[in-house]
C-alpha cells in the first residue's frame, strides 16, 4: 500500500555477537531496546549489521552498542548490574502512596466520574474521626522512608474536620517516625476559604485540581450544582498558586480529556499556559464510575486520543522555542527512556503499584489495592479489598493473596505480548483497568486499550527523538525532577 514502509527479510541472528534485544519498526528505522533500558534506533542497514554481527567494530555506533550491552563479547556485566538496580529501585521499597477517601460527597457532577459521588446532603460516607486515626496509624507501619498521603473524594474539603485532623496527626507522628512526608489534597477547590487554605499551607499541603480547559470546555464536563466550576477553580488556583511562589510544595492542575476535548488542544493548552502552569498532564478517560454510562457522549477510541495527543505533542514543542512547557504522560516515559532514575509512577511500573506501592482506604476504614480497586467496590465488586484498619494486619494487607495475584499479574515478562515488547523497560500494565475492560486481571494486550495509548504515544516520542533538538527540550524536561509520588488517577 502507498505509504507503507517497504517489507524487510529479518536478518540471520548471530548469537556469538549480539547481545539480547527487543526490537520495533519505526517507519523506515529499527528501535532496539534491552532490559538495562538502553535504546538506539538504526537504519535498515544498520539492523541489518548488528543482527548479523558484521557491524565494523571500530566505528563509533559499535562503541555505543556495547556500552550500552546490545554486544554479547563487549558487556560490562558489573555496570549493567549496576544501572538495572538503579532502574528497579522500587522493587525494595514498601507501599509510600496512601490514598484517603474522607467521603464520597460530592457538589460537582463531572460527566466522567470514577468515584460514583453522593449527594453532598448524604453524610453516610463520611469517615469518622476514630477511622482516621486507625488509617493513619495503619499508615506509618508502613516502612517505607518517604510517605504520601493523598485526599480523594468526592470532595475532601465536603469533610473538613477529618483533613484537618488527619493532616496534624499525620505531622504529629511523623516527629517520631522522621519519614519524608508529603501530603496530597486533590480538590475542586469549590469549598476552599480562607480559614482553610490558611491551614493547608501552614501544613505545606500539596494541591492538585482540574482544570479541563477554556471556561466553555471546563463547565461542560464538569457540572457544578452550585455555579460556575472554571470561575471558581481559577480564581482558587490563582490565590493559591501566589501564595506557593518558592516553596517545596505548590498547587498543580490535572485534564482529562473527552470527546469534547479532540478539537481543542490548543485552546486547552493555551489555558494552561496563561495560567502560568509548568506543564500539562493529557490523561484519556478511564470507563470507570460514570463514564461508563456516557461513554457513548464523551467517550472515543484509541487512534482519536494519539492524533489529538501528537497535535498536542508538537504544539508543545513549538511553544518550548520561547518558554518552558512539558506535558507530563512524555515527562513520566522519557525519564526512563533517557535517564536511570524511575519516576515510581504507579501504573508504568512492572509489577505495577497495586499493594505493592500504593493501598487505598475507603471512608470506613476498608483498605484495596489502589484507589480503582476501592472504585469497584461502588459497584458491588470486592475483588480488590485486601483487609481493613478494623481487621487484620498491615502485613496481612500487603501480603494479601489479592497483592500476590496483581503483582504476578503486572509482572511484564509474564504476559505473552509485554515479554517481546520493545517498550518493555519503559511500560507497565493496570491489572485492575484490565479488570474493567476485559474481566481478567491478566489482560490480553493485543486489544486493552491502555497498551495501545502507551505503544501510541511511546511511539511519538521515538519519531520525534530522531530530531537532537526535540531530544535536548525532552531532556530539559526530566531534568531535576524532584516530586512525591502521585496517584495514576
């Protein structure tokens, strides 16, 4: 077919020369990857000589090949080691992303909801102040040196007294426990005043709202009972944004991205920018909660989000010609495809976080493997608890059978496709999105949606790292990174 790059016969492996790889066909050019997270991307002839292992072993791209352990007689064995340990850190580490839902009230109804919210009028879902303490002490027998507790809703602030109690028991504890301790409040800030934004900054508390673009955009996702949720959100975000000028902790904004977004992406982001954000985080939709049923409104396929996310990507680019501007899905990526250092995103890790990394606990104390898995409990499904502050152990949780299944399950070398993937250092899979989508924890890739947005948009940024200047704005981008985990919501 017209366009299509032309059908190459796979070179004869040489096993004495080459080294292990996983390659993938970009357009006219070979990207192989190996399990150190090395990449390069090679012409057809190239491919061809390195396969083969007749490449001139005096030439620079030899040299670079094994140092970076793609030549089998040229490893460095003890280095190597050295920078997969580095890559995998993580795997040493307790659960330190601790996600408190302090009720399910809610005065906004978003069209995509994951959370399944109640009435603000409906006080059944708000967590007492004696579960509170239990989910903190709970919390701090985790043993991990750095600790983030992150309010979900509903809408947190709908239960003032239990953040303001969870935030100084939090810090109270901590003078004892001498973690790193940061603390997440996401909000749609439509119940902030001053009396509480007075506390929450005094507490170095980390916002995090959404904004899903121009007023007309914002406003029609996201549907407030009580006005207008852009005016609201914004003229927050502003007061807040000059009060955190210089400090560790600041306010942040999420988008996520529906149907009525696809044609928007410049008007998204210039929203973003005139707001004087850092960046922008393009988040596709999950068909959790509400979405379900509005899928058929606001929902769309896989290809429509990759074309609006590349436009996005290389308007983007454009604007980094006069001022620095990221977009976070790349941020997250490109940290593991051009440095060492794992960003610990929870869902682009393998085994993924999902009690391992992360627990979630509900308004009574019940605790799931993520704050997805405490989502299916809204609709009658308790696969994913794995215990309670009332009942059990901290061990018995995060040794649960439940953590033992996900882990294998988000473990990449166990599932057929991941294993042969060339994005295979870079990616990760969502054992419960799997759940959702296809009715097994396993997944089957071939079809989950999620891979084909990864493979998507890791594929944009291979296209677009041909070009040395996009890869010195991308590796401007990852550099010092210095931010507390964060929920993959």
């Amino acid at each position: 077919m017209s366009g299509e790059a032309p059908i190459v016969e796979f070179p004869r492996l040489n096993p004495e020369k080459t080294g292990f790889f996983r390659f993938r066909r970009l357009k006219d050019d070979y990207l192989i990857t190996n399990d150190f997270g090395r990449h390069c991307l090679l012409t057809a002839a190239e491919f061809k000589s390195f396969v083969e292992g007749s490449m001139d072993a005096s030439s620079p791209l030899y040299a670079r090949l094994a140092q970076d352990g793609f030549i089998r007689d040229s490893m460095d064995f003890e280095a190597l080691t050295s920078v997969w340990r580095t890559r995998n850190r993580f795997l040493w580490q307790a659960p330190n992303l601790h996600i408190i839902v302090v009720t399910l009230r809610c005065n906004h109804r978003c069209l995509y909801c994951q959370a399944n919210s109640v009435s603000m009028k409906d006080e059944s879902s708000d967590m007492s102040l004696e579960t509170a303490r239990k989910v903190v002490d709970r919390i701090f027998e985790s043993v991990s040196p750095a600790i983030t507790i992150e309010f979900q809703g509903g809408e947190p602030l709908a239960n003032w007294p239990v953040v303001q109690f969870i935030v100084e028991y939090a810090r109270t504890k901590n003078r004892e426990a001498g973690k790193s301790l940061w603390i997440n409040l996401v909000t749609n800030l439509s119940l902030m005043d001053d009396e509480k934004l007075k506390f929450l900054l005094k507490n170095e508390v980390n916002f995090c709202t959404s904004l899903d673009g121009p007023a007309d955009l914002h406003d029609k996702n996201r549907v407030f009972s009580g006005g207008n949720s852009h005016a609201g959100a914004v003229r927050w975000f502003k007061k807040i944004q000059k009060k955190t000028v210089g400090k560790a902790f600041r306010i942040d904004a999420l988008l996520t991205v529906t149907r009525f977004s696809l044609s928007r992406h410049k008007d998204i982001i210039d929203e973003y920018i005139g707001l004087g954000m850092r960046g922008i985080y393009l988040r596709p939709l999950s068909r959790l909660g509400l979405a379900r049923g509005t899928w058929d409104r606001i929902g769309y396929e896989p290809d429509e989000f990759l074309e609006f996310y590349r436009k996005s990507l290389d308007y983007i680019l454009e604007i980094n010609k006069r001022k620095n501007f990221f977009e976070q899905t790349s941020r997250l990526f490109l940290a593991k495809i051009l440095g060492d250092n794992d960003p610990n995103f929870l869902d682009l890790r393998s085994p993924c976080g999902a009690g391992i990394g992360q627990i979630a606990y509900n308004f009574n104390g019940d605790l799931y493997t993520c704050d997805e898995g405490r989502m299916f409990s809204r609709m009658g499904d308790e696969s994913f608890r794995i215990g309670g502050v009332n009942e059990g152990s901290y061990q018995e949780s995060v040794s649960h059978p439940t953590v033992r299944a996900i882990t294998v399950a988000s473990t990449l070398d166990n599932q057929p496709q991941c294993s042969k993937c060339a994005y295979k250092p870079y990616c990760g899979v969502c054992p419960v999105q799997c759940y959702g989508e296809q009715g097994d924890i396993m997944g089957r890739m071939p079809s989950n949606t999620r891979c084909r947005l990864n493979m998507g948009v890791q594929d944009a940024l291979f296209e677009r790292l041909r070009d040395p200047k996009t890869e010195k704005t991308f590796r401007k981008w990852i550099r010092e990174r210095k931010e507390p985990a964060v929920s993959p919501r």
